[in-house]
C-alpha cells in the first residue's frame, strides 16, 4: 500500500469506509465453507492479477513452515474440515484481507478472523499442504475496524492471544 493512499484515510477513517467494513464482517460470519471458498477462488484469480500492476497490498508472502513466525502447526485434515473447526469454534470467514503466499507459489486457501474487544485481532489462514494436511499460520494486529492503524500498525506473528490454538485443542 503507498503512503499516498495510507496518509489519505483520516485517523478514524472515513465513516462510509468504516461503515462498509463493519456490514463486510457481519455478513462475512454468515458464510459456510462452500459459499466462502467460492469468494476466496474468485480472489485467487482477481488479486495476483492485481498485484502486477499496483502497489496496493494485495499479495502477502510468507515464509516455508520451518522458517516462519507466523507458522503455527500442520493439521492432518483438510482445509475444509480445518476451517469448519475454526469457524465452529469462533473464527469468523475473513475476505477483507491480502492473500497469502508460501515460496513455492502456494495461495492460502482460507483465512479466519477473531476481533479482541481492544481494537486488535488474530488473522488465521490456512494452506493445502497436499496429502489431506493443512499448514495454519496466525498473526495479530491492529483490527480492520481501524483502517489507517491496520495498514500501518505493526503485526506480531504467531497466535498471541492463543485463540487459534484454544480452538483446535477444543475438539481434539
């Protein structure tokens, strides 16, 4: 994201902005796995395009399992039975967000959110790892409800206020 476009949005951000961000979370909790992932292939196919040609931040490129913070854990289930878990669990289907990207070109294939009541969230997504695993990588920062302090705020990796982790030990 350019400075320009970041040091256009007010502290607060713009109401209309604001406001279409918080309908995009209620409506995005609605959302099952299947009408979900339809809306993430369809990013799939929008934003790497996108990305060649802005310098919005649309593309997020992460690291290999063993080299990155972010990195949480390898499940032996699918991505599809991960998010359900996820999502039973509190995570919320998450679509306002950069897609993700592992070294050998793989997109992530879905992302969760949990809103903290202080203004900060956890972002957890997930990669087909092949053979019916899924990698899950999680990171906090400033929530999307914020927009100027999202894009610019710092980020720390790993699931920090433990919800991922609390809410794959629940149905273990």
């Amino acid at each position: 994201m350019t400075m320009e476009v970041i040091d256009a949005l007010p502290t607060w951000g713009y109401p209309a902005l604001l406001g279409a961000i918080v309908v995009v979370l209620l409506w995005q909790q609605t959302l099952g796995w299947r009408t979900y992932s339809r809306i993430h292939r369809f990013k799939l196919r929008v934003l790497p395009w996108i990305d060649r040609f802005t310098p919005l931040f649309v593309i997020s490129n992460k690291g290999h399992p063993d080299e990155d913070a972010e990195y949480l854990t390898t499940l032996q289930q699918s991505v599809q039975a991960t998010f359900e878990q996820l999502n039973a669990a509190g995570g919320s289907p998450h679509l306002i967000n950069s897609v993700k990207r592992l070294p050998d070109g793989t997109y992530s294939a879905g992302h969760l959110l949990w809103i903290h009541g202080d203004n900060s969230q956890t972002e957890a997504y997930l990669f087909d790892a092949g053979d019916g695993h899924t990698h899950v990588y999680v990171h906090h920062e400033t929530s999307v409800l914020n927009p100027r302090g999202h894009l610019t705020g710092p980020q720390r990796d790993g699931d920090v206020r433990g919800v991922v982790t609390d809410a794959l030990e629940r149905s273990e």
